[in-house]
C-alpha cells in the first residue's frame, strides 16, 4: 500500500514488513533466534515454522516461492518476502554442498 506524506510525496508503507520481520512474538527475527537456540534445530524446521505462522495471515508480504518443473526448491526449506522492490526468495535450507548456499 502507498501512502501520502505531507508534501505530496508518495511512498510505499513497509508495516506490514516490518511487522512481518521484527514481531516480538512470532516475527522472523524472533522465530530465528528461537531456531537458533533450539537443540538439533534445522533449516527446514525454521521454514516449517514460519509458513505455520505466516502462510496465511501475512499472504500480502509473506509466501512459498512458485515452483517450476525444473526447480527444486520448495516451502520446506525457501520462503518468499514481498518487499515494495519486489519479491525475494530466501533459502534457509541446509547446505547442499560444503560452501554453497543455494
């Protein structure tokens, strides 16, 4: 969504963002950390747990990633941010090979 400033200038209102990112209770940077601290905790559990808790209330900005039938990438380890730039796939997988991310 845009909004007016009072100058005339348009911009785009990143709240629902930033709620998406830094909610005390179940934002990605607090569902990571708890991930993070977890014992045996994955990539794929981190990602389960974040299409749990936004996959439906948050579909304006938060999503899986479509899917073509050459691609390997799923909602069990990749999950789609929908910044006002565009969206931004995210791997939070585990590695697939030694010293490659994606």
């Amino acid at each position: 969504p845009l909004i007016a400033t009072d100058n005339n200038i348009t911009a785009f209102d990143n709240k629902q963002i930033i709620d998406l990112c830094e909610n005390a209770t179940g934002g990605i940077f607090k569902l990571l950390d708890s991930a993070c601290k977890a014992p045996n905790a994955t990539g794929k559990a981190f990602c389960s747990g974040l299409h749990e808790a936004h996959g439906k209330k948050s579909a304006a900005v938060f999503g899986a990633p479509k899917m073509g039938k050459a691609e390997k990438r799923g909602k069990e380890d990749h999950f789609l941010v929908k910044h006002f730039a565009g969206e931004v796939i995210y791997f939070a997988g585990d590695e697939k090979e030694p010293g490659t991310l994606i």
